[in-house]
C-alpha cells in the first residue's frame, strides 16, 4: 500500500481512480503524460511530507510540556526550523507543481479514449531541372 498525502483525493477526483488503479494505470504503456508526471509528483510528495512529520514530531517531542526544561536547546531548534523551512518548500513545490499539471491537463471528456496516433504527412517537393550554364557541355574550340 502507498503511504498517503494531502493530495490524494485531488489526484482521485482529477483521474477518476483509486491510487492503486492509477499506479497500475500509470505503470501500462498507454499510460498519459500527465498520469505518469502526476504519479511521479506523488511519489515525490510523499518523501516530502514524510520529512516535514518527522521535523514537527521532533520539535513537539523536544518541546512537550513534559520535558526537563534544561534539556531545550535553542540551536537545536534553530536546526530543526531551517530544516523544516527546506522540508516544507519542497513540499510547497510538489504541490504547486502537481496543481499547476492538474490545471493544464485536459478535461476527462477531452481525452482520447485510446493512445493518440499521429500520422506524419510525408513532404514530397518536385522541383524542376536546374537551369543549365550556358557553358556547360559546351566543347572548346580548336583555335588555328
């Protein structure tokens, strides 16, 4: 089972799926760009919010009401705020990032059933003979 983030209802919504559908979906070879980058997104999202849990977890066991006071240490905290600062940033761009593909995306009712099939019109150009030089074949003549 994949772990869940505070995307996947959107990702749902917007697919038409479960998770474990989309993954499996994403996985097959029809699967659409926008699928496989909003999965990856995901994948990515998860990672981030793991690291922003694990940062206010310390912080919060570190400034429980239950702790000795002598044991708080202002640069540790100082750490922990620029760790969390970087962790939700990253967070804050798969976001954005995956909203900004959701968005862009066409409508189910605009996606192609099946894999889009381009054709590629061959160029074909008949061009006529190039002019020839007056010069050309001609025969020098002997001179006396």
């Amino acid at each position: 089972m994949h772990k869940p983030t505070s995307q996947d209802a959107l990702l749902a919504k917007a697919f038409g799926a479960s998770l474990s559908d989309l993954y499996e979906q994403a996985q097959g070879p029809d699967a659409s760009a926008a699928l496989t980058r909003a999965m990856e997104l995901r994948s990515f999202l998860v990672v981030a919010e793991e690291q922003v849990a694990r940062v206010r977890d310390r912080v919060h066991q570190a400034t429980a009401a239950d702790r000795d006071l002598g044991e708080l240490s202002a640069d540790g905290l100082r750490m922990d705020a620029a760790w969390l600062e970087a962790a939700l940033d990253g967070r804050n761009g798969y976001v954005a990032a995956l909203g900004e593909l959701l968005r862009t995306m066409p409508s189910p009712s605009q996606r192609p059933e099946g894999p889009v099939q381009f054709t590629q019109s061959k160029i074909t150009t008949t061009l006529p003979p190039a002019p020839a030089s007056a010069r050309a074949g001609a025969v020098r003549a002997r001179r006396p």
